[in-house]
C-alpha cells in the first residue's frame, strides 16, 4: 500500500547506527558484534525517497571491537547530512 507513495520501511539489523536514521533506544553489552552495530529493532523506521519519516527504534551492540574503516581509511561510514540541514553559503 505504502509502496504507491514510495515510502519504503527501514529494518535495519545489523546495520552500523546512523544517528540520522536511526533512534537508540538502548545499548546492550555484545562482544561478538563491533560497537555501534544495531543488534535489534523494535520499531521499524520509514522512509520517502531519501528523507526520513519515522526513524527506526534499536538498541545498539557496545564494547565489541571497533567497527571496520570504511573507504579511503576513514573511521567508518560517512553518515548522511540531515535533510533539514541548508548547504553552507558562499
């Protein structure tokens, strides 16, 4: 039904938090997993198009190794600007 609107649900388990799409909820201690891993959702998130509707509701792994770097040797993924956010003027 949703799918009409192009509103599509997030779940994103497994996934590292982004804070721009994501809502913690709560941590929870898990060293099999890197920090900052969502390790479950209680409230699925919803999107249209690129801008968050609803974020989704997890709990985040902590105390487990770091996360991966990402590309090019940064610390990891590079978290989306917020949508509400206006470009810098110059």
């Amino acid at each position: 039904m949703l799918e009409c609107y192009r509103i599509r649900r997030v779940q994103p388990l497994n996934e590292i938090f982004n804070p721009h799409l994501h809502q913690a909820v709560m941590e929870i201690a898990r060293s099999d997993v890197p920090s900052g891993t969502i390790v479950q959702v209680f409230q699925a998130g919803f999107m249209i198009e690129d801008r968050v509707l609803r974020p989704a509701m997890v709990a985040v792994a902590k105390g487990g190794p770091k996360p991966a770097p990402g590309p090019e040797g940064s610390p990891g993924p590079t978290p989306a600007p917020p949508a509400n956010e206006n470009p810098p003027s110059g």
